[in-house]
C-alpha cells in the first residue's frame, strides 16, 4: 500500500487521517473542494482541490495518482443543518460518494474506507448499538450515510469493491503535537464550543434540552479521541489489503457522558469555570448514542487508549490555545 485518495483531507478528521498514513509510510493524496476544510490542514501530501459532484475531476485524479485504496471523509456532517437542509445533503453526500465509488471501481481501485456515523441507528433506548443493531436514523445526515453504506454492499457484490464502515461515535481532541485540529467555520460541536465559551471567543454554551430521559436531562454521547479514530483507519486499510472482505466497525469507547458532564470534564481540565445556558432540544438529537460493540477491538485489535475525556480535552485546548485556520 503506497498511496491513499483521502476525500475530506482538508478536514477536522481528514487532516488527522493524512498525519497517521504519512507516519505509516503511506502518501495521503487529499481530494477536498475546501468548502468546509482548510487549505492549511493539507501538510502531510499532495493536495487536489476538487469537488465529488464532478466526475472528471475525480477521474483525473485516479488517473495522475493512481492510488491503492480509497478512504472518504468528505460529507457534510452537521444533524441540524441536514434537517434544514435535506437537499444539499442527499445531493453533497449521497450523489457525491455515488460519483467517487463509480471512479474507484472505474480506475480498478478496489479498497475503500467509508466514514459512516452512529446517527445510523437513530433513538433507541436501552438497545445495545453494535453493528447488526436495525438502522432507523432520524436526521437527513444519518440517513445519506445509510444510503452510502447500501451503495457500498450493492458495488461489493456486482464489481468486488471491498469497504471497510465506520460508523463514529463523537469525535474530540486533536493531534498531540497541535500540528492540526478542529476547526468549523461555523463551529457547531460541543468541545470547542466549550472551549470558545471558556475563552470568552463567543458568548456562554447553549446546552441543547435538559428534558431528555437521561439522568441528567441531557444527551448523553460516546466520545473517541480523534487520534484513536484515525488509527482505526489503518488498521482497516490493513484489514483490506489482507484480503479479509468487507466489514462494518463501530468506532466508540462503550462508554457515554453526557453534556453536562463534558462541561464538567472541560471546567476540571482547565480550571475554568464554562459559561452556559440551558436551551431547548435542537432538531435531530438522539438521546443516547453509546457504542456497545467490541468488534474493532477483536477483529482489528484497535484500542481507543487515548480516548478519555480529560485527554480528549486537555488535546483540544491545546489545540484551541495556538490553532486556527484561515485559508
Ligand atoms: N450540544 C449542546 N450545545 C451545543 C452543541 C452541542 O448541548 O452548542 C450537545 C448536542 O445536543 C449533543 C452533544 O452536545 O447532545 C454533541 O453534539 P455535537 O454537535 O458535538 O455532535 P453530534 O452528536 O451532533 O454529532
């Protein structure tokens, strides 16, 4: 394995993806229209701006790098948003990995590995969300990410295309070295929002309900650690290359917190005090998401060791303190 499409490249989970390939000895060439990803992100490869809507493009760029296996980030990801605005998202996501999947199996790149979510299986109290869980996403985000999981299994049985899922959990924290890291314009994710209302950069955290059925009355999540979710990814591309077929994993710690422990988690992390109010519930939240698989543990022998919240956060501020994009 030499060379990996990375789509999304320019991204939060993208650009981490790019570092760890590169340490692997592997050349991440980054395929990103930059429409939400930053040009200064890309440091560890080529860079090609390009957009998924655009065939050619895409088929230019299998042509000039031929690349060994496919990992796809890119998609619009934000569950308030995909409720407001269902069309960009089945058109952006569903209709722009569909192009990028006939271009991979079109230049004979057989390998892919597809960034799915846990928003896939929607609001189900008390069922334990492992990878044969029923799919009943509630949010147009999740549901374009199902239907890309079905693309995938139809072009595994027609053409061979072997793909490795993850289905992620929330992803926090940034790269040890603070080299790269989270940044949304706008930001809508609860850590660095934590983290900007701690700073003063924007006003208190709106904490999204506190009527949900859960002990506190907010949302409770999973949270990996952004490094650990990106090691993940090259233990799938190994799993691939070693012929062992096509695979979903879920990517979360089994553990959940909810918000107001993560402000919690944020206020002894930094000895801050973490400005909030409380709001009502946002369009699209689940109330529980909780990996219950070990799947990626025993089948890839993948753990999430960085993926504590005192870690997760105490990385991002870091980051928080130094990082910024512009361009
Ligand atoms: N959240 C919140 N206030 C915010 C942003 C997020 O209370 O300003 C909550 C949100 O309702 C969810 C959790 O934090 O329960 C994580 O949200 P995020 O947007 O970070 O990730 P998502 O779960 O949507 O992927």
């Amino acid at each position: 394995m030499k060379t990996v499409l990375v789509t999304g490249g320019a991204g939060y989970i993208g650009s981490h993806a790019c570092k760890v390939l590169a340490r692997a000895g592997i050349t991440p060439v980054t395929f990103d229209n930059l429409a939400t990803g930053w040009q200064e992100a890309v440091k560890f490869g080529p860079f090609e701006q390009g957009d998924l809507l655009d065939r050619d493009r895409l088929d230019d760029v299998f042509a000039a790098h031929r690349p060994d296996a496919v990992m796809h980030f890119a998609a619009l990801s934000q569950v308030g948003e995909s409720m407001a605005q269902p069309g960009r998202y089945w058109r952006n996501n569903v209709t722009g990995s569909l192009n990028l999947i006939e271009a991979a199996v079109a230049a004979g790149c057989m390998d892919f590995v597809f960034s799915s979510t846990c928003a896939i299986y929607g609001d189900q109290d008390n069922v334990v969300l492992d990878e044969s869980c029923a799919q009943h996403p509630i949010n147009a985000y999740g549901k374009s990410k199902r239907a890309i999981e079905e693309i995938l299994e139809d072009f595994g049985a027609a053409h061979g295309l072997q793909s490795v899922i993850f289905r992620y959990f929330n992803v926090a924290g940034a790269d040890d070295a603070a080299e790269i890291g989270e940044f949304h314009q706008p930001e809508t994710h609860l850590v660095p929002l934590i983290l900007d209302a701690i700073d003063g950069r924007r006003g208190a955290l709106t904490v999204f309900g506190t009527d949900y059925d859960t002990p506190d009355g907010t949302c409770i999540r999973d949270y990996v650690h952004v490094m650990d979710l990106v090691e993940a990814h090259v233990l799938g591309l190994r799993w691939l290359g070693a012929g062992k077929g096509s695979r979903v994993f879920n990517l979360g710690t089994g553990h959940g917190f909810s918000v107001r422990e993560v402000i919690a988690a944020a206020e002894a992390v930094t000895g801050r005090e973490v400005p909030f109010a409380e709001g009502p519930r946002r369009a699209g939240d689940a109330t529980r998401l909780v990996s219950g698989s070990m799947r990626a543990g025993q089948d890839l022998g993948w753990t999430p060791g960085r993926s504590t919240l005192e870690q997760m956060i105490s990385d991002a501020a870091r980051w928080h303190k130094v990082g910024h994009y512009e361009s």
